[in-house]
C-alpha cells in the first residue's frame, strides 16, 4: 500500500479512538508530506472540521497548491470538495467511496484527476462505524 494512503489510515483511526468519525486525510506537495489530519467534527465540536478541512488547516498557508495531492481515506464531500477545486489541488486518491459517494462528479467537472484505490480497509472501517454509531454519521453527512 501507498505509504501516504497508509498514513491517512493512521489519521482515520487515531480519529476513531478519540471517539470520532474515522475519516483521514494527507497533503502530499513535491513527493513529500506537508500535512495531516482527521474528522474532528465530535472532538472539537466543530461542524465543518472533517478530515480534509484538517489536513488543510494544518497545513497552513503553503502557497500554491497546484502541485499537490491529497489523500483521504473517504470520497471527499461537497464541501471538501469545494475547498478542493477552489485550492486547484489538481489530484485527490481517496480509499474508498462505497459507503459514501461524495463529490467525485463535481471534483471531475472542475479538472480534479480522482483516484478511488477501493480499499477493503477503508470499506470496513466505515462499515463498521456506520453500523455502530449511526447517529454520528448520519449527523456527518446532514441525514438527519
């Protein structure tokens, strides 16, 4: 496995036993590591801090970003990838979208390359917290 999608894995789950969601993510610019984060949205009580509004904002002001990639362990949503194409980060490599569609039509339509590697790790651990804590997830996505 990719050593940057294994890092997100690491974020995802250090996410999930802080009593979180167990979404990670991680900006790559140049081959190298710039920053990492996951879904905080319960720990720090905060509606829009999802892995890769982390990721981001811990990365702080990097320049441009034309040159980057960024990692999550989950197709990104609307609002990340919004945050996405406004950045013009040109490629995103997400573990999985079966338990969550997310924005990769919209991400496409705006020239973002997507890469879904379809993870079975990435699957099960979402699997497994959708069905343990449904209200947490159904709050994530706005289904309530």
């Amino acid at each position: 496995m990719d050593e940057f999608m294994r890092q997100a894995i690491d974020e995802a789950k250090e996410g999930l036993s802080e009593g979180g969601i167990p979404i990670g993510s991680v900006l790559i610019k140049n081959g190298k590591l710039v920053a990492r984060g996951h879904n905080k949205r319960v720990q720090e009580n905060n509606p829009i801090l999802h892995g890769e509004m982390d990721c981001l904002n811990n990365a702080g002001r990097i320049g441009s970003y034309r040159d980057a990639v960024i990692y999550s362990t989950l197709m990104p949503c609307y609002m990340c990838a919004g945050t996405i194409v406004q950045f013009k980060i040109p490629k995103v490599i997400v573990g999985e979208s079966k338990t969550f569609s997310g924005a990769r039509e919209f991400m496409e339509s705006h020239g973002v390359e997507v890469i879904d590697l379809n993870l079975p790790e990435c699957v099960e651990m979402m699997e497994n917290f959708i069905r343990e804590k449904p209200e947490l997830w159904n709050e994530d996505i706005m289904e309530l």
